[in-house]
C-alpha cells in the first residue's frame, strides 16, 4: 500500500500500540498500520517510509512526543498528525496545536468514544481533494457530531475554531445546555456557531456546574438550523449535496413532530441507515431477528400475517415494523408513550421517511 493508506503510531507503551494497531485495522480504507516504541525510531521510520497520519502519544523517554511533532512539521509539512495520550491539560493543547496537530485525543476519550475517534481519523486518511470542512472530521458536519455527543450520552464540552474565532458548546448527559462565541450566548451563539463551515474542533471534559441557557431540545435546534442553513444553500451547490440536507432536515422534522427517540432501518442486504442513535448496528440487528423470529412464530400458530413487534421498558418503547421492500424499520419512542398509540404514530412517521 501507499503513502495515502498509512498509518504510523508512536508510543512507548507496546500494549497501546497493539491495542491500537487492531483498532485502526477496522478503517474502512484498510491503511497499512506501522508502529514505533519512541520518538527517534519514529522519525527514521518516516525518513525511510513516508505516510499519511502521524499518531503520537506526548511522554516518552528522550525525544517525547512534542519534540517529535516539532520535528514533523519542519521536515514532513503535509504530514496529518493526532495526539493520543494520557497527559491531560490546557499547556499541552495549546503546545499540541501551536505544532500544527490535526486533533488532540485523551486516550480515555478515544475509548469511550471509539466510533467518532475511528470517523476522525478516516476522515483525516482522506485526499486532499477531500479536505474541506473541519479539521479532523470532514466526512461529517458539526450536526452530525454534536448528535453523535448526545445519542451517546456523553458529557463534555466541544470547542471549535474558525480563525481568529472561538465557539463553545457544552453536552451534559445527552443534553445540550449551553453555547457561546464572541458576546453571543444560548441559542443564538448556537445558531452562529452552527453556520461556519470549517474550521477546527477539539472535544473537552464538560462542565458540571455550568448554568444551563438552551432548553430546546437538541433535535429542534437542529432542525432550525438546517433549515435556517437551506435557505442560504448557494444555488450552485452540487444538487447530491443538496439533496441529502434536505433529507436530514425531512427527516429530523418527522422525528420533532411525532416526538421519536431514534429510527433505525435495515435491508435484506445489510445496509443500515440511522437516526437519533449510536447503536445503529445492533439495534437494526436485533430489529431484523425479532421480526424473522415473529414471523415463523405467527406461522406456526397460524395467526394470520404479520404485523409489527413491539417491545419496551423503564427507559424506551420499541416498535418494530416490516416493510414490503424487504426492509425492516425500528423506531424508539419514550417510555411514556401510550401504548395504544405505537402502532399508528409509527407507521405515520415511516411513511413519510423515505420520501
């Protein structure tokens, strides 16, 4: 393999380098995974083999891992470059990015969030051509990041950069409670920040004593602001690109209305496509087992066709639906939800979601 599908991870912590070594060879590029115990090897590695994305951890003996990225930026400029490491603390993020780095990781950050973690670094294995957006994440938008920190659960703070400009927008369990750029505050700061269209972004541990000023929900606000950012969609834009925002907002408003959790859907060929979730996979899985399972169980009993599963608990409603395309719909709804009215509010809401 090339240049263009490599990958060079340093650290002295040979444990590491085999945990992450089997965790990049998940990429769906498939880049070539090369390692190195401390910073010289490092250096006479990438003399000898030039890649694409430099991954390092910042304390190691001798040449620690800031000497190491110092040295990159002179002698291999178009070199991509993340920091993954333990050392926490705003001296080190300041020093890591005044070198150039793409992202700045916290190894218990990657791990929790493996899924973004693994999109990054994809993204930042991806051609020039490709680099448009933010840093680090050009596959995805800021919509789709600030919904993957609240599908997950998570509660941190993501700081985003744009020049000399600087936003911050804080996630406590899930929710969205705050943002701020410039003299800008709450919603409004939110709907700014939401509107730059590159730049930078580093995820941050969240604030527990930050007073809350958003009380929409994270759906609704995104929902404004794909709407606010379609109707400033540039007429020349490609019309794929068009197409697939405005589907995003279609859907995100279907969801607002009928007040969904999430919707995951599944074909007899595999292909997954989600919303309002992080476990697309096992949830469209379970979804296509329990209606397989369903479906012989109603034969067998000779209950007459089938029709839907529902399910549920303290925390969710499940409604699993057939579709006559071989398709199998998911849909999750709050456990308050009356049960009564499952069946006909699902189905309202999957009508519409392909169209």
């Amino acid at each position: 393999m090339g240049k263009q599908s490599s990958i060079l991870i340093v650290d002295d912590d040979a444990d590491w380098l085999q945990v992450c070594s089997e965790l990049l060879a998940q990429l769906p590029s498939k880049p070539e995974i090369h390692t190195a115990g401390t910073g010289t090897r490092a250096i006479a590695r990438l003399d000898d083999q030039p890649c694409r994305l430099l991954i390092c951890d910042l304390k190691m003996p001798k040449v620690d891992g800031l000497q190491v990225l110092a040295i990159v930026r002179k002698r291999f400029p178009d070199l991509r470059t993340v920091v993954l490491t333990g050392l926490d603390g705003d001296e080190y993020r300041s020093r890591a990015y005044a070198l150039g780095v793409d992202m700045f990781w916290l190894k218990n950050e990657m791990q929790q969030n493996i899924t973004m973690f693994l999109d990054c670094m994809e993204s930042l294995l991806g051609s020039d051509a490709e680099s448009s957006g933010f840093r680090g994440i050009q596959s995805k938008s800021l919509m789709d990041i600030i919904q993957l920190e609240c599908m997950s659960r998570n509660s941190i703070m993501l700081q985003i950069t744009r020049g000399p400009l600087v936003g911050r927008v804080w996630i406590r369990e899930g929710d969205l409670i705050d943002a701020e750029v410039e003299n800008a505050r709450g919603e409004p700061a939110f709907q700014r920040i939401l509107a730059w269209k590159s730049g930078t972004f580093e995820s941050r541990p969240g604030d527990p004593g930050r007073e809350r000023t958003i009380t929409k929900s994270v759906n609704a606000l995104l929902l404004e602001s794909a709407q606010a950012l379609d109707e400033m969609t540039n007429p020349q834009t490609e019309f794929i690109q068009r197409s697939e925002h405005q589907k995003t907002v279609v859907r995100l408003s279907l969801m607002a209305a009928e007040g969904a959790e999430f919707v995951v859907t599944s074909d007899a060929s595999g292909k997954v496509e989600t919303m309002g979730t992080a476990s697309a996979e096992s949830m469209a899985a379970w979804a296509r087992k329990a209606v397989e399972n369903s479906k012989k169980l109603g034969e067998r009993l000779g209950a007459g066709p089938f029709s839907h599963v529902m399910g549920g608990g303290l925390q969710l409603r499940l409604l699993a639906l057939p579709q006559d395309d071989n398709k199998s719909v998911l849909v999750g709804w709050p456990p308050d939800t009356a049960e009564s009215q499952l069946l006909e509010r699902t189905k309202k809401l999957v009508a519409s979601w392909g169209s």
